[in-house]
C-alpha cells in the first residue's frame, strides 16, 4: 500500500464528514480528484474501505483501521512541524480550529487577535462547523481546537468554558413583535425571515423550525449579521441574529431587539481538545488563551 500524506488527509476528511463531496472540500481537492484517489486507495490495497449508508460514507472495518492510523500520522506530522518550527527561521507554524457561526464571526476575531499578533509565523485555520460535527471532528483527531455548544454530546473531550451565545429576533422598531418583551419561536415563524447563506447556525435554525413541524418563510438570504439587521431595521423582514451583533447594529440600523423564550436559543459555548497531552505545543498554547480569555471576562 502506497498511500501519500494527501491520500490520508483525504479519507480522514471523508470519514468525518461522513460525504465525500464535502471531505474532498475540506482536503482541498475537486470531487473528480477525490473520488479517483478513494478508487485507487481501494484497488491498490485491494480492500473496501469505504461504504455508503443511510446517513453517508461510512468507514468499513479496515477503513476504521485505516483511519485509526492515519490519525495517529497526521498527529506526528503535527507534532513534528511544530517541533521544528521552534529551530527554523521562517518555517510557518499551523493551528486548526473548528467553531460555530457565533465564535467565528462574533468572539474568535477578538479572542484570536493578540494572541497571533505576537506570533507572525503562525497561521489558524478556522472553519465553521455545526457543534455536532465539531465534536465528531475533534475525537477523530482532524482539527485540534474546537468551540461549540456545551449541550451536544462530546464523550471524552477536554472541555473549558469559552462563551454565552444568546440569539435574539431583530425587526423594525414599529415591527409588530419589537412591542413584545420577548417571544416564543414557534410564534416568529409566522413572519418572513432574512437568514443567513447557509452555514451552521442557519443549520441549526432549519433544524428547530423542522422540529415544530414547518420552515423559515425565507425572503432572502444574507452573508452577513449586518447586512440582516440593516434589512430588519427597512422593514424588510425579521432576523435571527446573536445578541452581541444585535447590539452592535443597533444605532446604525434602528432594530427592535427581542430576545427568545427557548431554551435553545441560550447556548453555552465550550472550548475542547481530545487531551491535554494531545496537542503540539502551539495548539495546546492557543487552547489555554482563549479558555483563560473566558474566565478574565467573567470576573
């Protein structure tokens, strides 16, 4: 079997992603490119690896060994630059992190800012995931940090407090629903929406409109939390946006700022590491600023 580092990295990203469309995404090749290396992975080892089941790709017994090792390479390869990097000048140094909407565009940018000032040959690549498929992603060892909801199912992980996220419906000032003190979900959903363009907290939005049975009465949809307050605050429609963009758009926009009575829409966002003993140096550094960000913020 001759597998190279981008044939690993590959199915890695199959197997977390559970398709291999969206695993040939995060590998960073076409689908054509994928599906041919996946196809000669199997011939040149002559074993399936892959199965596809009602929920996706799934690993099949050798492909779960497979991955078991190709974590455990991916790990030291890891480990390796890092190390490295320590001794050579200029060699770039890599973290990846995986969050949901609300870290990524709300609290990483100014969590993550001092710390890569003082670090100029350090990059972070932080990708948006749902937290279900960030915890998934950080058991399996493909991304070393991850921040997501508190209430998802994390098994083993190392978890430290990271942030409140608390969603908020933003409408017009003389919107009917900006002269309530707050509202149930199921009562918004008789509104037109501005969502966001997809992503995961547009996911997990779809998610509890499908639960009470029906979907977002979509108008259009934005790429940004400013663009939806801007076309709430015109009367456009109603969004559904996190509390601390809300605040910040609110004199520029003039919204109505309702908060939810779900229980849902209040999530307590964790930071999390398979192990302490796990990450390279860098990404255990990383880990410990943003937990320690948190708790100076609380006090």
């Amino acid at each position: 079997m001759r597998f190279d580092l981008t044939d690993l990295r590959l199915f890695l990203a199959v197997v977390n992603a559970g398709s291999i469309t969206h695993g040939a995404a995060d590998a960073g090749l076409s689908l054509p490119a994928a599906s041919e290396r996946l196809r000669e992975m199997e011939m040149d080892g002559v074993v399936k690896l892959l199965e596809r089941g009602r929920r996706g790709i799934v690993p099949t017994e050798a492909g779960e060994a497979l991955a078991h090792h190709a974590r455990a390479v991916m790990h030291q390869m890891s480990q390796m630059r890092d190390e490295i990097g320590q001794y050579a000048k200029g060699l770039r140094a890599n973290v990846r992190v995986l969050a949901n909407t609300a870290a990524t565009a709300e609290i990483l940018p100014i969590r993550l800012a001092p710390w890569l000032a003082v670090r100029p040959q350090v990059d972070v690549e932080l990708r948006e995931r749902q937290s279900t498929e960030i915890a998934r992603s950080i058991s399996a060892g493909f991304a070393e940090i991850g921040i997501l909801s508190s209430a998802v199912e994390t098994g083993s992980l190392v978890l430290r407090p990271f942030a409140i996220d608390r969603l908020v419906i933003v409408a017009a000032r003389e919107h009917p629903l900006s002269q309530r003190p707050r509202i149930r979900f199921a009562d918004a959903l008789e509104y037109h929406f501005i969502s966001l363009v997809g992503g995961a907290l547009q996911d997990h939005i779809d998610a509890q409109a499908a639960k009470l049975g029906t979907k977002l009465k979509k108008r259009i949809a934005l790429r940004s939390f400013d663009g939806i307050c801007r076309m709430a605050g015109e009367g456009v429609g109603i969004g559904l946006v996190p509390e601390t963009a809300a605040r910040r758009y609110k004199r520029a926009t003039q919204i109505g700022i309702l908060p939810f009575q779900d229980a849902w829409a209040t999530r307590r966002l964790s930071i999390c590491v398979r192990s302490e003993k796990e990450p390279t140096p860098l990404a255990l550094d990383l880990f410990q600023h943003l937990a320690a960000k948190e708790q100076s913020e609380d006090r």
